[in-house]
C-alpha cells in the first residue's frame, strides 16, 4: 500500500509546537515509507481562520524543511487543498449521507435535548436520538413550517474498537457516543464531516494526530462505514494518536506558554534541524542513549509503533542544550551564512553588507562560532566590532562594577599604555604586550587583569577571546574605547 499521510492543521492563531511535532511524525512516517506527505488547510470555520496564522503555518514549515508533497503552492491530484474551496463535495457527501439513511435531520434544540436528559435522569451527555426514526411526513411537515435542523450521523450499537498504532486496542462503546451533527442547521459544514470526507477523497491511509482527538475517532470510524458505504470512501485508515504534551506544573502545554510558539523559536535564532530533533524526542526517540541526531537518522529509523503513548514534558533546557550540539556540528562559514540574516536583522550589519564589513565578518566567524548555541548570539557577541563608534556603549552594569572602580580604572590605564607601543598590531604581540603590564608589572591574576580591558573595548563581560577582538577591532578603535573608559 502505498502510505499517503497529511498534516490538516486549523489556520486559528499563531503555530503551536505540538501541531509541528504533529508534522514532523507524519513528514518521517512519509518519507520513512517514501510515501506522500499531504498539507491539507481546515479552514472551514471562517471566522477563525486567518491568512496571517495561514502564511505563519507555511513559513514554518518552508523554515523546517518539512516538504509536501501535496498541497498549498504545489498542488496535486486531490486538490483542492483548502477546505474553504471543497464545498460542493461536502455538501454532496451530506446529501448523499441523507439520501442513503446514515444521517438523518434533527430538529431538536438543545434546550430540549437538555430538559430530555434530565427528566430521564441519564448520565450520558450529548444528544438522545430523539430524531432518529421520524418518519418522512413529520420531517417533510418539519421542514414545511421552516424548522431549522441540523443532519446528525446514525451511530452504530455496540461498540468501536481499533488498534492504534501509538497506544495499541482502544474501544469506545457507542452508548456513550452520541450521535453528531456534520453540519450546522446554515447548512455550513463542520470539522467532524470535512475531515474524514477530505481523508477519504485524498486516500489517506494513516491519521496520525494528537491524543486530543482521540475521542472523535470513533465518530469518525463510524462515519467511515457510512462513506464506504456510498462510494466516497475505499478503506478506514488507521489511526495513531500522539501523546500529549505537558508544560510547565504538568499542565498540557497551552497557547498561553511562551515556549508553545513554534515560530519564535526561529526568531530567536534556533536551527530547524535542532528544534526538530528536540520536537522528534516529544514521544519518540532514536535509541535509549542517543538525543542528537539529524532528520535523515529520524526518517531512517521512524516507525510509529515505537511512539510512547505517555505524555511528553516540554522541556526548554534541554531544547536548548539540542540546538546548541547541532550548531556545533555546523562549520563556520556554515554558522556564518545562517548566521547573517540574523545579523542583518538585529542591526549588527547593514543589509547589503559593505565588502569591509565581509571581510572582517569572515575573520571573525572563527572565534565565535564554538561558543554559540543560537544563531542570535553571533550578534551578541560580535556586534562591538560593527558598531559606528558614535554608537558604541559599554553595558552600564558591567562598567560600574569592573571599569569605574579603583582596579579597573589602574588596569585601563596600565592597558592604554601597554598597548600604545604594541607594534604590529597582532593578537600575539597584544598578548605579550598585556601580560607584562598587568600580570607581570602590575602582579594581577589574568582574570582580574583582563576584565575591565574586556568590558571597556567589547562592551560587555562576554566577548570573544579578548586579544583576537582586540586585533580584530584595530589599534585606533581599541585605544579610543580604553581612553573613553578612563574617567
Ligand atoms: N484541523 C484539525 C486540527 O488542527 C486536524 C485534526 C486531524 O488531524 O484530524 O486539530
């Protein structure tokens, strides 16, 4: 069989981690399978669909690197893939779901349902089937007085039992499913018909999707009968539902927590291939002793079956630590040229870069590119060396306490003067040239030595290797920053 998967994600708010851990699993289970992975967009629910959640959704997964095959941008035989434009097939499966007594018009409010239940005293919520069996005078007097109904889908008794590939045999009894409307009484169709009705049409094979909606797939197993029934469906696909996963307190991780933002993991200067193989260990992993490892190790040795079904905690730590063992696995010119649009982005360069600027980039790179675990902190750390110098300040925390005190004003001096005589400006001969003054002459231990020179010419207590940047930064510049130091 060949495997078709989707990912059918609700363009409403901004992208959450657990809907890409979603499109990881089915992007691997595809490519694993070399099967197709489908990008179907659920926006029937017009009021919360937005183009800006859209295009959010499709930048992170361009960003990602999680390809479709089908979908938004490249097409394909099922299309179209926008629910918003697949009306006519919806409302034809309703009709035909009518017509052949699997659904049937309810006129019921939910008031009524309501006062029903508890006159009866039963515990099961939900809708009693009390419009099952009208028969076609009452429905057609009904609809005769303009009562408004909405079509509900006939369960079937007993129960519905699948296997799940992630938690195994699940059975619901269907007592406790009541029968569900597909539409609403507009007319306008609802998230419980379009999905198995797009699934069937597109031939998924395999739903893989998150453990919230585990309980509508027996409603969805059900309605698939009925489909294969009237000719719209050719098979049930199988289900597999991802655990959960938890935030903070052991809560499910929600909209509200800043780290749920898939987005801003890429704003903040993460790898796609290191947010992915942190999402990937949200249920799954590689091997019992192995966190690190690249998406072409994840789809070689992807198999759904091998999903926990226990909830996942989301864990930023150790999300970080992730990222950080793949940018270090990068090679700087690799680290340069996703580093730059970040650069560019936080002002550190100017867009287009000046040819001077590239050159000392490139120089740089070296020095920094073992000790950034984002993407962001190239800037951080490099953004002394572009500053204009009318711009350039000194972190005003760290200058108080290592530059403006007694020491740190005897060391900047003891520094200026040192390195006035430096001659070639090199990191070599600005290292002599400093250890004599304030280790040798001056009796200080290196880290005190250095310090304050660091914060007065870097800006900051965390730089590069203190005599590169200073070679880097030039004799002019770093003597000027050592003389503004002095008070
Ligand atoms: N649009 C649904 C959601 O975002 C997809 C449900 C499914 O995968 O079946 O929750």
């Amino acid at each position: 069989m060949n495997v078709r998967v989707r990912m059918a994600p609700s363009p409403t708010g901004s992208p959450h981690v657990g809907m890409i851990r979603t499109a990881l699993f089915n992007w691997a289970f595809a490519r694993h399978h070399g099967g197709t992975f489908v990008f179907r967009i659920e926006d029937t629910d017009k009021e919360r669909s937005t183009r800006e959640s859209l295009d959010a959704i499709i930048d992170l997964m361009r960003w990602l690197g999680l390809d479709w095959d089908e979908g938004p941008g490249v097409g394909g035989p099922y299309g179209p893939y926008f629910q918003s434009e697949r009306g006519e097939l919806y409302a034809d499966a309703l009709a035909r779901l009518l017509e052949a007594g699997h659904a049937y018009p309810c006129f019921c409010t939910n008031d009524e349902v309501e006062a029903r239940r508890k006159a009866s005293g039963s515990k099961v919520m939900g809708y009693d089937g009390f419009c099952r069996n009208l028969d076609a005078e009452t429905i057609a007097a009904y609809n005769a007085e303009g009562r408004p109904s909405v079509p509900r889908l006939r369960m079937p008794d007993g129960s519905i039992t699948w296997n799940d590939l992630v938690r195994g045999e699940v059975t619901f009894e269907t007592k406790f499913v009541p029968d569900y409307a597909l539409a609403r009484a507009n007319g306008d169709p609802l998230y419980t018909l379009v999905n198995p009705v797009d699934d069937a049409y597109m031939k998924i094979t395999h739903v893989l999707r998150g453990e919230d909606l585990l309980s509508s797939t027996p409603r969805q197993i059900a309605l698939y009968a009925a489909l294969q029934d009237i000719g719209i469906a050719e098979f049930t696909p199988e289900f597999g539902h991802l655990p959960y996963v938890m935030g903070e307190g052991n809560k499910k991780l929600s909209k509200r927590d800043p780290e749920a933002h898939a987005l801003a993991y890429r704003d903040q200067g993460f790898l796609p291939e290191g947010l992915l193989n942190y999402l990937a260990l949200l249920g799954w992993a590689i091997a019992a002793d192995r966190d690190v490892f690249s998406l072409e190790e994840m789809v070689d040795a992807f198999d759904i079956r091998d999903v926990n079904p226990n909830p996942a905690r989301f864990d930023l730590k150790k999300c970080e630590a992730i990222n950080a063992s793949h940018m270090h696995r990068l090679s700087t010119e690799e680290i340069t040229r996703r580093a730059l649009p970040y650069l560019k982005r936080d002002g550190v360069l100017t867009d287009p870069v000046s040819p001077a600027d590239q050159q000392l980039l490139e120089l740089a790179m070296p020095f920094v590119a073992e000790r950034v675990n984002k993407l962001t902190e190239v800037g951080d750390l490099l953004r002394f060396l572009f500053v204009p110098e009318q711009d350039f300040v000194v972190d005003p925390a760290d200058k108080e306490k290592v530059v403006d005190t007694e020491d740190g004003q005897a060391v900047v001096q003891a520094a200026y003067d040192a390195l006035l005589r430096v001659e070639p400006w090199s990191a070599a001969r600005i290292n002599d040239a400093l250890q004599e003054a304030l280790v040798e002459e001056m009796g200080l231990k290196p880290r005190v030595a250095f310090g304050p020179v660091r914060v007065a010419v870097t800006g900051k207590r965390v730089s590069p290797p203190l005599f590169e940047s200073l070679e880097l930064l030039g004799r002019e510049r770093s003597l000027s920053r050592l003389q503004a130091a002095l008070g």
